[in-house]
C-alpha cells in the first residue's frame, strides 16, 4: 500500500515560500490529499512573491480524476478562512487565511489530457486551444510539485516537451491573425475618437503581440502579468522590439494615442516579418 504524503520539490524553480506561507500550503496539501481523486497538488509561482506584493496568492492546481467533493465540504475542511467563495463551476475557491489570499484551481485531468493530444495531434482541432491559449501547459511545465500520488504530472510533461514544429506555426498563426484583427480596431477606435474600444484593442494588440512572439520561440504563455518581463528575455525578437514595445506601454499622457497607432504597425510589421 503506498504511503500518501506531501512532497516538496525544487526542480523547475529556483525560488522559495516563505516560512508562513509553506506552512499554509503544508496544511492545505495535507487535507486534499485525503481525497482519493486527487492526482497532484502544483504550486503557482505568484505564491513565491514578496507577501505585500499586490499580485501576492497562494494559489494551488489540484490534479483530480473522478469526483471531489462540493464547495462546502471543501469549504469545511480548509483551514479558519474568511470571505470564502467558489466559482459557478464549482472548481476554484478563494477565500483569506489571515492576510495570505488563497486560491485553490481543480483542474480535470481528463480535460487536460484532451487539450495535450489536440496539441499532439496540431491538426484541424488545434483551434479549440486558441481562445484558451497555452498557460494551461505553462503552469504543469514550470510547476512546484507539492504532492503526488503516481507520475501522471511527469508523463504530462514529457509529453507536452515532445510537440510538433507545426503546432507551434499554427498557433502563431492564430495570434498573429488575432494581432492584425486588433491593429486595425485600434486604428478605427482612433479615427472615430473611441476611447472604450481604443484601450480594448491596445491591450488585446499587445497581448496577441507578445503570444505571437512566444510560439515564434517555441514557449508557452506565461500569465499576463509575466509577459512584461519575460517577453523582452526571449531568444528571437524583430529589432528594436524592446523599445517600441516599452514605448507602446507609456501612459498616453506620455505619448498619444496616434503615435501609440504608429508605433503598433512597426510593431506588428517587424513581427510579421520574422
């Protein structure tokens, strides 16, 4: 019979929890991994942050097969919590221990392994994981494995390593289609002085932009929040990119909106032309 514990790992980062935190998270590990359905519990890399950073959260991807229980037996089990509250689909939970945020992700492993072999498979269903994206691999490759029951997690990652050249050129292909889409919102939004649709087409524009640039590298997305620091590192860039993208960031007050549209359509070509 195989003794069921939390294990702490150090592969795939090079950072820690603090103290407090861990401790959380070993009282969090210890009561999922009473539920038999329970594959792996992953730590997320926003729980590695300084405690007062804004973007601070313990957040942990619970691997499941089969049935959990519901949000209030769950919601029992947890540690003494405030503002507790559980997503209509009944699979994330947050709530605060303490000052420390929490939030608890239950992912279907039946659905991830579906989104993989579409992956593998970069055939005509590769469409299905455009809206979506790919931060759902990005967060089982650059994991914190907290606990595991078998070596689904391992197999999953030797699995996502071993993708086609074509599912990375098809993917680029959606986003670069969805960065020209958006381009050209963004100078309609101009021309027609629409403020709404001006900051939903700049930000969407950046977004496709910079996930163009991931697949042209061969990565994953990271989340957005990890896009302005880990865009400007990648192997394979258009000249001047950095730049043009630090400017494009700058608050209007700074640079306006019609050069803001100029400088997305060098942006845009210099991507293109990779």
């Amino acid at each position: 019979m195989q003794i069921l514990r939390p294990v702490y790992y150090t592969i795939n980062m090079k950072y820690t929890m603090k103290p407090k935190v861990r401790e959380l998270a070993d009282k969090l590990v210890k009561i999922l991994s009473a539920i038999d359905a329970v594959e792996c519990m992953c730590l997320n890399e926003a729980a590695v942050t300084d405690t007062l950073d804004p973007y601070f959260a313990l957040i942990l991807d619970v691997y499941f097969r089969g049935e959990i229980p519901n949000s209030t037996a769950r919601a029992a089990s947890y540690p003494a919590h405030s503002v507790f509250e559980s997503s209509p689909t009944g699979l994330k939970d947050r709530f605060m221990v303490g000052e420390l945020p929490v939030r608890i992700e239950f992912k279907r492993i039946e659905r991830i392994e579906e989104l993989a072999d579409i992956a593998l498979r970069s055939g005509s269903e590769l469409w299905k994981i455009r809206d979506s994206g790919t931060y759902v691999f990005y967060r089982i490759v650059n994991c914190k494995p907290l606990f595991q029951r078998g070596d689904w997690l391992a197999g999953m990652t030797e699995k996502l390593s071993g993708l086609s050249d074509g599912f990375w050129v098809q993917m680029r292909s959606f986003y670069q289609s969805s960065m020209e889409h958006y381009l050209t919102d963004l100078g309609a939004a101009i021309m027609q002085e629409d403020p709404f649709n001006y900051m939903i087409s700049a930000a969407n524009f950046i977004k496709y932009a910079c996930a163009v640039l991931f697949m042209e590298n061969g990565e994953f997305e990271p989340s957005h929040r990890g896009f302005l620091t880990r865009v400007p590192s990648l192997k394979t860039l258009p000249n001047e990119f950095t730049t043009r993208f630090e400017s494009f960031l700058r608050p209007d007050s700074e640079l306006p909106p019609a050069r803001k549209y100029e400088i997305a359509k060098l942006i845009a070509r210099s991507i293109i032309g990779l």
